[in-house]
C-alpha cells in the first residue's frame, strides 16, 4: 500500500461545509470516513450536524465543527453559542476563525477576546485556529497571528476556511510552521493543518514533508498533522489500491 497515500488518509478531516449541507449529505460523509485503507483523522461539519455525526461514527474517528465560520466576525457571545453546542452535541473539536480583519486593522486586542473566549468555550476539546492566512497575505501578518493564536492557547494552527481566493499555501505554512517549532510551549504539543485548495496527494505530501522538517518525523501524525478536504479522499484511495495492486 502507498505509505504516502496511507499516511495522508490517516491525517485527513474529510469536511463538507457548503451552504446547502443536508443530513443525507452529512450521512454519506460520516460512510466515506471508514475507509478500506483505514479511518479518517476527523469529519468536519456545520455546528448543527455535530451530534448526527457523532453517533454514526466510531470513536476513532473524531468529529470537527467550524464556529464563527467563514467571515471571523467579532461577536464573543456568538461564537461561545455556537461553540457551546458542539460541546454539547458530543463534539471533539473546535476550528475557529481568527478575527483577521481585526488584526489586519491593528485591533489585536479584539482578536485575543475572542480567541480567549473560544477556548475557554471548547474546554478540553481540540481548538484548531483558522488565521485565513492567504487574506493575511504577507508573512509578517501571518507570524503575528500565529503568535496571538499560540498565545491564546491554540492546538493547531489552520491556513484557510477555503472560502476565500487564496487557501493553504507552502510559503504560509512555512511561517506558521516556523512560528509553532519557535514557541517552547508549542513546540512539542501544538500541530498544524492545511485547508483550502489540498486536493491531489502531491498537495498532501508536500504539507506533510513541511511539517516534518519543522516539527519533527513524530509529527507527521493525526494529533498534530492535518488536512482538510474534500476532494482530496478519492485521489488517496485510488493511489492505496494502486499499490494494493501492484504488490
């Protein structure tokens, strides 16, 4: 089997967040996350879904929701609601948009509060901080919202709702990388995930090499790697049972 492929799967939040999401939909989804080459790392899923999706999955695979999703907005007791759900629905993690409107207006204060509100919000689950970094644009913007998410008790750092033009890019994750591997209190624990525009196992591959050179060959692994996608399944399958077959 492709260790590469494998090992991409064993990483991937398979997501379904459009608009037009249905339980049928998020049915299927919760299906194609046991997959004959193994489990995803998570499904990721509207707030609403959370306890549909927890009950038709297994415990190893974990399940996601987005909250203050797409346009990190300001509102602290909005994000809290919706947060307070997830947790309530049985919800393992968290992936909250940073306010990177706010920060690129210089209003960093505004952006730790709801950040800090977030996480005091998630508890004990995982809290996955999306920095929107191709709107950042610039690597100094996306180290200093690295350090404000860092700073405010993030589990990982994401690249990208995947709403915008930009997505996940290697040049982003190469600050966002440098700036978890320069903390002492990041170092070890903090991970770090591609979204937007991971679709083809060349993508994935070149995000897992990143997070191993910066991080460390034990990182490459579902509690500090991931990538979101939803296209990104079917290519993975197909390269396990091509080599499936060729053994």
């Amino acid at each position: 089997m492709n260790t590469l492929a494998r090992q991409a799967l064993a990483c991937l939040d398979l997501t379904r967040l459009d608009d037009g999401c249905t339980e049928a939909d998020v049915d299927a989804l919760c299906a194609r996350a046991r997959t004959p080459a193994g489990p995803v790392a998570a499904v990721c899923v509207w707030p609403r879904f959370v306890a549909r999706a927890r009950a038709r999955l297994p415990r190893d695979i974990r399940v996601a929701a987005v909250a203050n999703f797409p346009l990190g907005g300001t509102d602290v007791p909005a994000v809290v609601a919706e947060i307070a759900r997830i947790v309530a629905d049985g919800g393992d993690e968290v992936d909250v948009v940073l306010p990177w409107r706010a920060l690129m207006a210089g209003d960093t204060a505004t952006c730790s509060g709801v950040l800090a509100a977030a996480r005091r919000a998630a508890g004990p689950l995982c809290l996955k901080v999306i920095l929107e970094a191709g709107e950042l644009a610039t690597p100094a913007r996306i180290a200093a919202a690295s350090r404000l998410a860092l700073a405010e008790g993030a589990d990982f750092l994401k690249t990208s709702t995947g709403r915008v033009p930009v997505g996940a890019t290697p040049e982003a994750a190469s600050v966002m990388l440098a700036e978890i591997a320069a903390a002492p209190e990041a170092r070890h624990r903090v991970g770090f995930k591609a979204s937007g525009g991971v679709r083809t196992l060349a993508d994935a591959a070149g995000y897992l090499r990143q997070v191993g050179d910066a991080l460390g060959p034990e990182a490459v692994a579902p509690a500090r790697c991931r990538l979101g996608a939803s296209a990104l399944l079917d290519e993975l399958l197909a390269a396990c049972q091509s080599d499936g077959r060729s053994n």
